[in-house]
C-alpha cells in the first residue's frame, strides 16, 4: 500500500463560461493550501477528464470529489465510470457530493443578502434540476436547510430540467403578492444557466455559491475522510 499522500481530483461539470472555469480552478487553488496536490478534471463541455487526471497520476492514490451540489447522473454514473476507465490503482475513493449541507445554505443566504434580499421579501429557490429523483430529492433537503436558515418559506424552481421553471414561479408569486422577489442560486459556478436567472423578472438574484468559506471547507473535509479511506491506518 501507497505512503504517499493521495492527491485531490475536484471533479465539476464543466462550462464554457470563463468565470466558472476560473471560479474552479481558484477553489483548487484554496484547498492546495491543506491538501498536497489538486487536480481539477471535468465530466461535460471542456477536459481534462476524470480519467485523463487519474492516468496522468498513475498509481498514486487518489481521492475523487465530484463538486455537484445534489447527486444524479453525473455524480451516479459518470465519476464512478471515469474513474473506472482511468484509474491505475485500487487506491482511488470516489465521495459523496458537496450537498446539500447546512454550510452551503449559510452560504447561500449571504449571497442572498448581498443581492438585498430581506426578511418578508420572497424566495424562489433555483437549481438547474435533473432528471434523477436522487438529484430532486437532494434540492429539496438542500431547500429544507434554506428555509430554515432563512426562516422563512422557499418556493422550488427549475432552469433547465424538470418543472416548475423559475420564470413561471415568479410570476406566480407577483400575481399573488406585492412582495420583492429574490432568487436563492443554487449553483456552484457562474455559467449559462445563472445567465438565465437575471431574465425572469426577479427582483434580485444571488450569485453561485462560488469560492466561500464553506465550499472550501466540505471540499477539504471529504478529502480528508477519503484519504482516510484510501490509506487506512
């Protein structure tokens, strides 16, 4: 068995947008300062690949964190085959995703805050939904821990699969009430569809969780458990 330390595969699904590849490469850049070595790898739209990353470490251990804030398909099927295809040794942990957790909803509500949502204002809670009932469930839990963050009830919507659409949903609470509508962001990074959500009439719109404190910390946290894994004492 391996003595080396294993090294970190932060696993992301991958845009086209600049600001989400940098937004992940500066969240590498955060955990480096704990974990010897950070490699950043891709499921979607741009490389390297989870197991071009694996491959290039060859028989170093590894622990895979896939950076998704709710479980499906990537997290389910891609990951585990990626790493499948890639790995060299028995050595590689695949964890859990990053949510939902109560850190990312105090995460969330600051964004919240800084886009100047206020207690009495409304809050539709908006993630890019899945098609996977595992992923649905992990938004709602992940907006259970909002609402009791915020104390105050959310209201579930979808950009880009599954129903309701945030557009819909904010028209919806306009029609009943006079209240200023904010979007809670339940994304990881800037991209298309956080570009979206500044087109359905919402009065404000958080930014993506992005680098903060409490992304750092789950994403450290799981490595350390995997390495713990990979590496038993």
């Amino acid at each position: 068995m391996s003595t080396v330390p294993p090294a970190l595969v932060l696993v992301a699904h991958g845009t086209r947008n600049p600001h989400g590849v940098e937004m992940i490469a500066e969240l590498a850049e955060q955990v480096s300062r704990t974990v010897p070595l950070v490699r950043t790898a891709f499921v979607d739209v741009l490389g390297p690949s989870p197991a071009e990353v694996l491959r290039d470490l060859g028989e170093r251990p590894a622990v895979v964190v896939p950076a998704f804030l709710a479980s499906g398909y990537h997290v389910h099927v891609d990951v585990p085959r990626e790493v499948a295809a890639g790995s060299l040794t028995a050595d590689v942990v695949i964890t859990p995703a990053l949510g939902p957790h109560p850190d990312l909803a105090t995460a969330m509500a600051e964004r919240l805050a800084e886009a100047g949502w206020r207690p009495g204002d409304a809050v539709v809670f908006a993630a890019a939904g899945s098609s996977d009932p595992r992923a649905l469930a992990d938004v709602h839990s992940a907006a259970a821990l909002l609402e009791s963050h915020l104390v105050t009830r959310v209201s579930i919507a979808y950009i880009a699969t599954g129903t309701p659409r945030v557009a819909e949903v904010v028209g919806s609470i306009r029609n009943q009430s006079h209240r200023k509508v904010f979007i809670a962001t339940y994304l990881l990074a800037d991209g298309l569809f956080h570009q979206r959500l500044h087109q359905t009439g919402a009065d404000g719109v958080a930014a993506p969780i992005g680098v903060h404190p409490a992304v750092v910390s789950l994403i450290e946290h799981h490595c350390h458990v995997g390495a713990a894994v990979a590496l038993p004492s």
